[in-house]
C-alpha cells in the first residue's frame, strides 16, 4: 500500500511536470496570464520605430507593437519617475500625499508596507512576483540613516514583491550597487557602504574635485559628487568594492536576473515588473551597443533598450509562454535631451524628435512630459493587432489588471485607479473620461479627449539647463488637443471650458467624484 502510494505521488508529479512543460503555462487558467511589465526610463513617444523613429532601430519593440495594441493617447500620472511610479504601483496620485517628489538614493522607502500596491494583488491572486532594475521609491525606514551593510528594515518585500533585484534611485544617483531582497547583492565586507547626500567622506574624490578621475562620463551640469566607474554622480558614497555596478553592465545584469526568474516561474503564474535604467542618464551602454548609432549615446541607449526587450520575447517564446503572457511596455515619463551628462545627446540629435509632435519634454506640464509610448500584446486574448487612440492612463492598471483576476482590493486602497481594462486590451475604445498629470513642479493638469487645462503655477517657463518647455505659467492655459502640438493658449475664448476643467480637477482633488 505505501508502495503504491509512493509510485503514484511521484507518477502524478512527473505527469504535471511533463504537462507544464510541453505546454508551458497553458496550465493556467484563461485570466490568469503571466504579466510582465516593461518600464522603460524616459523613453519618449518618438524614441520608438513604431511611433515614427527612424534615426534609430528597435525592431523588438516594433514586434510587439505590430502584435498587439499600439496607444496613441496613454499618460504616465507625472512626468517624473518617482511620483510616476509611485501612481502606478499604488493606484494613489502621488500629489495626494508629502515626499514623493524625485527621490534621493537614501530616501525612505515611500510606499509603506501596509499600502496595498500592485504586487500585492498579484501575490494574492496567488502569483509569483519580482521586481528587476530601477526602483526610485525609496527602502528603509528612515531616510539618510540607512545602514546598507545590513539588511534593510523595509524593503520590497513588504510591498508584495516575492523577490526583488534593483537599483535603489537611479543611475546617476548613489547607492551605486544592486539590492537583491533587501541586502547589497555581491556585497563585500571588505569595502563597507556609506552613503551621504550631504556631505563628502573624507579622502572619497568627487566629480567636482576630480574630473581628471571621469574616465567614462563627465557631468554637463550637477551630476558632480561621488565617482562611481569613472562617472561622477548625485551623493556622495564610499565602499562598495566589488558589488559597484558598472553601467555598461546593468542592462546585460537586469535582463539576466529577468531571465532566471521567468525560467524558475515559468509553470506558475507570474508578474514580473522589469524596470529598465535605459534611456536614463547616465547613458553608457555595453559596448556591443556604443558608438552605433548615429545619435550616438542615446541612440545606443534605446539600441539596448530593445535588445532586452528582445531578449525577454525570445525567452517567452523558447518557453512556450508567448502566448499567455500579457506584456505592458511603456516609460515612466517622457523624454530628455541633456538631462547632465556630456553625452552629445544635443549636438548629435539630427532629425530625430524624441516627443514626436508633442511639446515639452520630462518635467513638463506639456504632453511631451507625460504622453508615453504603451504597447499591450496578450496573444490569447488580443487576436487583432491594432493601434488604439483610447485615452487611457497607467494609475488605471491596477484596477484594470485586478479586474482581470477577479480579485477584490482592500477598502480604501488604490482609489484613483479605475477599471479599463477594456480599453486596456484594445477591445474598447473607450476613453477614460479625464486624465489627470502632474509636473515636477506639482502643477497638475487635466485632458479629455478634446481639452486639456494646465493649472496656473509658479515656474520659469523654460528650465535653466535642460532648456525644456516646462508650460508652467501663472495664467489658466487651455489647448485643443485634436492637434497633438499644444500650441495656443485658448482659455480666454473658451472660459466655459476653463471653468468645467477646473471644476472636474476640482473633484478630482476632494475625491468627490
Ligand atoms: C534631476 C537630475 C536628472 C535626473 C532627474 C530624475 C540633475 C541636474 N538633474 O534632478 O539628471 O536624475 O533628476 O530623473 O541632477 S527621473 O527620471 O528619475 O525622475
Ligand atoms: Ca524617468
């Protein structure tokens, strides 16, 4: 009797095993497809072939595109990435609540661990969840004081992320070293970490002091402290040893960890959020990708954004995961030039547009802040390709993707997100009736199909480094946006419209509507 037991258990395992993998996760049920999230860094809506890039090839992205649905009206909720994220992961607008303005690499983590976020609905739903590359959001419990020699008190694991490989801030901000689970990854305990954002440790060169040190990148404005790989950065840091990254290795770093993970996930539902250093500065890609493009760095930079894009499709389908999988692309904001580093982004730019038609760039109120490239491909459910003009808004994916796997959030969590997740999948035109943005000055603004109204707010109207178009002005600004160029201020002609976009924000704001 034992004996037959034990043939039949082992019997049974082989058998789902066997299915699993023949079948890769057919075994999961219909609305419960892996979701992987692709979340590129400033990314604009022209930096893509398929939004009209020509000045740089990125065939990947373009594959995903013509396979599933193309958006043409989707927002990031700020045109910054950590108030951007944080919308995102939470499903809060990040101008509802203090401290979420661009992080610093020693800020605390800002999500809390009783904030219910996006990995949290996966994990419950019963999937294995990951985050993998830039996080910007914080870790911790208390800002500055970090002890980055041990574990961290707060980290993703509080936030429904089963497993977490990440860069604390940004690239250009110190702690320069990955984070695996809340603890240094490769750490090395003959080079202990500090990290300051006030203050230099004694004997540490900076960019500042040192530019003959910057063997790999100097600073065009900022960007001047701690030296990390021959590129100064923002903070100061001393140690790390061997677990310092090397820039041109954090794209090969990120996809390979992305990687493991799918294959040690792949006969169970999955949601992987894959949030990528490209295009942010600095950008100093591996080699195999320098000097290619005729836009040089930047132009590499979303050269090996596609590449991992590439590698991750090739993965899913050598798994047979392909078509279970819904993947989402898009940025965190939009697009920037010089954004601090000598990379002759500007002088080497030519043609190319990165917002497309769009005015403004990052940071601004303008579209170019926050009108992103998003491409959703689910071959099981979306048999169709198509672009889609829907107006739609990334604080809705988590209602929208909770809508999917019938799970029913916590009273009181993630209350700006809506559920359109048929507008999502392209099989509605649907738009969201309003979107609401903010730039990195705060001020917000809001877009319907027809109108956009950006609220007065103090600010120079053009930023003194980046010379981007910030649409920051103390009069109301209204624009018809049945022309993607935001070019005439129509407000004094429509005041009826001035006045219901502003009532709609208004609500917006008190939550009353
Ligand atoms: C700015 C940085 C910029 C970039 C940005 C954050 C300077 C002069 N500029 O303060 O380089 O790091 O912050 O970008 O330091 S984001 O995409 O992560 O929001
Ligand atoms: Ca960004």
């Amino acid at each position: 009797m034992l004996k037959v037991t034990f043939i039949s258990g082992i019997g049974a395992s082989l058998l789902a095993a066997g299915i699993a993998h023949a079948e890769g996760n057919e075994v999961n049920e219909p609305n419960r497809p892996n979701v992987l999230l692709i979340y590129a860094d400033d990314l604009g809506y022209g930096d893509l072939g398929c939004y009209g890039a020509s000045a740089v090839k990125t065939p990947n992205v373009d594959r995903l595109a013509s396979e599933g649905v193309r958006f043409t009206q989707a927002y990031a909720a700020a045109s910054t990435s950590t108030p951007s994220r944080y919308a995102m992961l939470t499903g809060e607008y990040a101008w509802r609540r203090p401290d979420t303005d661009i992080a610093r690499g020693d800020a605390a983590m800002i999500i809390r661990p009783e904030q219910y976020t996006l990995a949290d609905m996966f994990k419950h739903a019963g999937y294995a969840t990951a985050a993998i590359g830039k996080w910007h959001l914080g870790l911790g419990d208390k800002g500055g004081e970090q002890d980055w020699n041990a574990p961290l008190p707060a980290a993703l694991g509080d936030l429904g992320f089963d497993y977490s490989y990440i860069m604390a801030a940004t690239g250009d901000r110190v702690p320069c070293v990955f984070i695996e689970n809340g603890q240094v990854a490769n750490y090395d305990p003959s080079a202990p970490i500090y990290v300051s954002y006030e203050r230099n440790f004694p004997g540490e060169p900076t960019g500042r002091e040192n530019p003959e040190l910057l063997y790999n990148q100097k600073p065009s404005f900022g960007h001047d402290q701690a030296i990390v790989n021959g590129i100064s950065r923002i903070g100061y840091m001393k140690g790390g040893g061997k677990a310092l990254w090397k820039d041109e290795n954090i794209a090969d770093s990120i996809v390979t960890h992305a990687l493991d993970f799918i294959r040690a996930n792949q006969n169970k539902p999955f949601f992987l959020y894959f949030a990528t250093n490209d295009i942010h500065v600095p950008r100093f890609p591996h080699e195999r990708f320098r000097g290619k493009n005729p836009m040089g760095l930047r132009g590499d930079a979303i050269a090996q954004f596609d590449w991992s894009v590439g590698r991750l499709l090739q993965t899913l389908d050598e798994l047979g995961l392909t078509e279970n999988t819904l993947i989402i692309l898009s940025s965190d904001n939009g697009p920037v030039v010089d954004d601090g580093y000598a990379d002759q982004a500007t002088e080497r730019l030519g043609d190319h547009r990165p917002t497309g038609a769009l005015r403004g760039n990052k940071y601004s109120a303008f579209d170019g802040g926050t009108r992103i490239p998003a491409i959703v491909r689910w071959p099981r459910e979306i048999r169709e390709p198509r672009v889609s003009d829907a107006l739609v808004s990334q604080i809705d994916w988590l209602a929208s993707l909770a809508r999917l796997l019938d799970a029913r959030l916590p009273k009181g969590s993630a209350s700006d997100s809506r559920d359109y997740l048929e507008s999502w999948l392209g099989r509605s035109d649907e738009n969201r009736p309003w979107v609401v943005g903010q730039a990195l000055n705060k001020a917000l603004f809001i877009r319907t199909p027809e109108w956009k109204y950006i609220e007065p707010s103090e600010g120079p109207s053009i930023t003194q480094y980046e010379r981007i178009e910030t649409g920051y002005s103390t009069e109301p600004q209204l624009y018809d946006m049945t022309n993607p160029y935001e070019g005439e201020n129509e407000a004094t002609r429509h005041p009826d419209i001035v006045y219901r976009l502003q009532w709609t924000l208004r609500k917006v704001k008190d939550k009353t509507l």
